[in-house]
C-alpha cells in the first residue's frame, strides 16, 4: 500500500514534540499536538510561526487521544521511558486510522523493545523518527525500521523527512542509539576518561578543549563545552542506556559510567548551562561585564578561565592527530579512537559508510564525517600507527586495505567503498 503524510499528530510536547510539530506547520501539514500538561502546549505554540498557527490544534491526551484518528503520521514525543512508551502506543494503535504509519521519537531505546508483543499490523507501520535538537536547526533526521516494518512505511517517511521538512534523511538500523549519538557520544564519554592523565600532566581544560574542536574539525565547544550544552543529566542517561544494550565486546563499555568527579558533578546539580554552570560558567560583575570560569576538575574549584596553550599545534585540518606531543596524543586517543570505534560499526548500526558520515556531519556539525575524515588523514597511516601500538583494525578498514582500495570515497566523492569492497554510487546509497 503506498503511503502518504499530509497530517501528522504529536503526542508529547516537550521540546522535541513541539519542534516536530512545528516543522510540520511549517511545511504545511494539519497539526494535532497533545500533552498532559496543558502549560506545555501554551509553550509550545510559541515555537510555531505566526503564519502557520491556524494548522495546529492542541488537546489533552487523557481528553481528545481519540482525534488522532483523523492523521496520517502518528507520532510519539514523551519522555524516554519504554514502558510509558508502550502503554501510550497501545492506546494509539486502537485508535489510529488504516493507512496511517507512527513512529517514535526515542533518541536511543530499540523499536524492537518497543514493538515486543505488540499487533502486526503496528509493527509493520512502525519506525523510529529520530530528530536531533533543536529540530528547527539541526538537520539530521535518522530513520529506523523494525524487523516487520513495511518498505512502503519506511518510503513515506523518507520522502517527508527529506522533501516536506527538508531534512537530512539517514537510514539507521534497530541498534542502542542508532548512528549518531552512538558516535558522538563515544567521543564524549570516552573523552571524559581519557584526558584525566592529560590534565593531571598540565594539560588545562580550555586547552582540551581547543585541541579537540577546530583543529580536527570539530565544533568550537570542544569536549566540555559540548557536555556543558547537553547536560550531565542527559550523559548519564545515555551511558545507562549504552550500558544495558551495548553489544557485549563494544569498546564503549568501558566509558558508560562517569569518572568520580564528574558523577560527584551531577549528583549535586551541576549540570551545565542549564543549571547555571557544568564545566564552566559566566559570572555576570557589578559593572555589566561577564567573567568566566572554568570548574577545575583536579582541584574541584571554581577559578578563572585560563587562555588555551595552542603554541605548536598544526593549524592545518587533522594535523595535530600525528603530532608527537601531549596535544597530538590527546587529539590521536579522543578523535582517532572516536574514528577507530566508527570504522568498526558496519555494518552493525548502518550499512555503509555514507549514512554514518551524513549522520556525525548533519548531527554533531563535523566538517568531515568519520570515513571521510579517515581518507583526509589517509587510512594507511592510520592502520600503520595501530599497528605499531598493537591494536586490531576496525572492520571496514580491513575492508579498504584488502580490497586495494586506497580510500573510503573516489570520483570527487560520487562513489563510496562498500562492504564487499566495492565502489557504489553515493546517489545509490540508502542515504
């Protein structure tokens, strides 16, 4: 059965919920937006434009549920806890029309967690749509099918997702935090652990942070500055969540839990910029001005920001990875392990290359997403450099070195390095 969204109803209208909601506005969609609390919905209608406020109608859940049944696209916004989830998609599924697919929004929890023992006929309309915040900006939108889910179902939300909202469609598959947060948060979490030596060396923590933003291509908030924007409250979360449902021999086991400080951060409410301060903050002075500073993590103290120590670094794109210095050591463990990790998930999480790139780029704003990264710094140096520390090669490295191929994408990139060790045409890819 062809599929088609002209409508489309979200339950929940948090930040996410409200943002799907009105980017549907926006592109011209009739708008059902519910909620329990309807304080939410007044604030939500204010993230809708002027001009497309007549499309969207709100409503309680416990009162007007039933008015999804006049929608195409049902979709499930509320907060991130599987049974809340199931209990709602059961109450939906009873409700919502024939021809009409739904999704959840989830960041991270399996639709096939979400979908057990539920009917055939939601699990064959079922996917994951998974927005990146804030959903009006970030471009990336992932797509996940389950197990059952329809070709036709999976169509539809593609074609709405790229050519009605105008987003960065990426197929992922039904794995823990599907491409983008399982990337980008291996980067974060790992980069917590990993540069504790450094700062017990001398390193400060700007100079983390400058090493690990624009000399590798990374945006200027670097490693702190990033989690200061997410919140350790949602890191914790994710990490619990990796924790459960990491594959038993992932290398990101290892990072799941925060090292002491950082917990001992959290559990008193230091949180990050929305608590007023994570691992910096801005100290607003008598006189109009704002002094920063930063939480040093050796001597759990405030102090003023120091100014980052750059002299010596490469200002030339990944450079710095292959420096033989504390700066290119740190850049070498954070972001090449972060490459390393990625270049062994396909085709776990995706099947080829180009959706993991698309996904880090259009949802953590990379310049280059990590394959692509990979043949600027030239994959063959970076096998000879794990080589020489006695490191296994991830998968689709092996797979570059033993089809010949000297790098993931040729032709201007029109072509990738698939996993049979063939170039494909990027137009082809499921991305």
């Amino acid at each position: 059965m062809s599929r088609s969204i002209e409508s489309v109803a979200v339950i929940g209208a948090g930040t996410m919920g409200a943002g799907i909601a009105a980017a549907s506005a926006a592109a011209g969609c009739r708008v059902l937006l519910l909620d329990i609390n309807t304080e939410v919905l007044e604030v939500a209608l204010q993230q809708i434009d002027q001009d497309a406020q007549h499309l969207v109608t709100t409503g309680t859940i416990d009162a007007d549920l039933e008015a999804v049944s006049d929608y195409d696209w049902v979709c499930e916004a509320v907060v991130e806890d599987l049974e809340a989830k199931r209990e709602l998609f059961t109450r939906l599924e009873l409700i919502r029309k024939d021809g009409s697919v739904i999704s959840s929004n989830t960041s991270g929890i399996p639709l096939s967690q979400i979908s057990e023992g539920m009917p055939a006929r939601f699990r064959t309309d079922v996917a994951i749509t998974h927005f990146f915040n804030p959903v009006k900006v970030m471009h990336l939108f992932e797509l996940v099918p389950g197990e059952d889910t329809d070709n036709e179902v999976i169509a539809a939300f593609a074609e709405f997702g790229a050519h009605r909202l105008g987003k960065g469609v990426v197929h992922a598959k039904d794995t823990v935090n599907f491409i983008g947060n399982r990337i980008g948060c291996f980067f974060m979490l790992s980069g917590l652990h990993l540069a504790k030596p450094f700062l017990a060396d001398g390193m400060n923590q700007e100079t983390v942070d400058a090493i690990l933003s624009t000399p590798l291509g990374l945006p200027p908030t670097g490693l702190y500055g990033l989690i200061d924007l997410i919140g350790l409250d949602v890191m914790e979360l994710v990490g619990k969540n990796l924790s459960v449902n990491l594959p038993e021999t992932d290398a990101g086991h290892a990072y799941t839990a925060f090292p002491p400080v950082e917990q001992k951060m959290h559990d008193t409410g230091q949180l990050g910029r929305k608590a007023g301060g994570g691992f910096s903050r801005q100290i607003k002075m008598d006189d109009g001005t704002r002094r920063k500073e930063t939480f040093d993590l050796l001597d759990e103290e405030w102090r003023d920001a120091k100014p980052a120590a750059l002299e010596g670094v490469s200002t030339e794109l990944g450079d710095v990875i292959f420096e033989d210095s504390p700066a290119g050591e740190l850049a070498w463990q954070v972001f090449g392990g972060t490459l390393r990790y990625a270049a062994g998930l396909v085709p776990e999480i995706a099947d080829d290359v180009v959706n993991i790139d698309n996904a880090i780029r259009w949802g953590f704003n990379w310049v280059h997403g990590p394959f692509e990264m990979l043949d600027h710094l030239d994959p063959m140096r970076v096998m000879d450099r794990i080589r020489q520390e006695g490191g296994q090669i991830p998968s689709m490295l092996e797979v570059l070195e033993q089809s010949g191929a000297g790098c993931f994408y040729r032709n201007e990139g029109s072509e990738y390095l698939g996993i049979d060790g063939e170039y494909h045409s990027v137009n082809e890819s499921a991305g």
